[in-house]
C-alpha cells in the first residue's frame, strides 16, 4: 500500500497471497475508504467476519472468501458500500464470540465506547486469537 496507495484490494490480497507461499497460511481481511466517493470497500478469505450498518439502520454482512492465503491462486470477492454520516462497520477474527452484533452497531454510543463494549464481552483468555476494529464516519 505504501508503494501504490490507489491499488486495488483484489491485486493486494494477491500479493498477501504470494507472499505466504509455502508457508502455514493466513486469513486476511481489507477495508479501503474513499472518503470522496463515500464508498467502503471490503475483501477477505477466512474466517474473518464483516458488518455494516447503514445510518438508516439497514446491515449487511457478505462473506469472506472460503479458505485461507497459502500461494495458491485465488479470487476475491469484493463488495463495496456507500456510507453516510452515522454509518458504522465492524470486522473481526473468529476469536470474537458476539451475540446480537446489531445491538452494537445500532447503539448510539461513539465506536470507541462501542468497542469497549465489545471488549468486555472477550473472556479473560480466549480459546482463540481476537482482533476487532469498530468504526463509525462522522459528518
């Protein structure tokens, strides 16, 4: 991304691809925003999950690519929305055990206090790897 910051996520994801060749293998999520467009644009492979919520209220959550990034070749999906003030998402790894993910998201509280929240639903020792990223675009 340093490189070329406007590549796209699908040559990127090929790139991650190849460089995990011949090793154990990853899954992988990215997110691009155009904050001219007003557009966010997502892809993954494995078992990453990601939701996105409308300022109207509206969620979707389309599905990472099956699998994992191990060398060999691949296609991604991607899925791009237009976001408005007040439209919020939320990606995480499969270590992140959350029940009722609108109730989140639908919360008029910021996304730091959101992903506090969300933190404390994180048992003192996972059984698995947890990383989240919540956030919400502003006016």
């Amino acid at each position: 991304m340093k490189e070329d910051p406007a590549e796209e996520l699908d040559s990127l994801m090929d790139k991650c691809n190849q460089a995990v060749s011949g090793l154990r293998g990853a899954a992988v999520a990215m997110i691009r925003v155009d904050f001219v467009a007003h557009t966010l644009t997502y892809t993954g492979t494995g078992n990453i999950r990601f939701y996105f919520m409308e300022a109207s209220g509206k969620m979707s959550f389309p599905l990472s690519t099956m699998g994992f990034l191990s060398g060999r070749k691949q296609l991604f999906k991607l899925k791009q929305f237009q976001y408005k003030p007040g439209s919020k998402f939320l990606i995480h790894s499969d270590g992140l055990k959350l029940r009722k993910v609108r109730s989140y998201l639908d919360s008029s509280i910021s996304a730091v206090h959101t992903g506090h929240s969300i933190e404390r639903q994180i048992a003192s020792v996972p059984e698995d790897d947890v990383s989240f990223v919540v956030g919400k675009f502003l006016d």
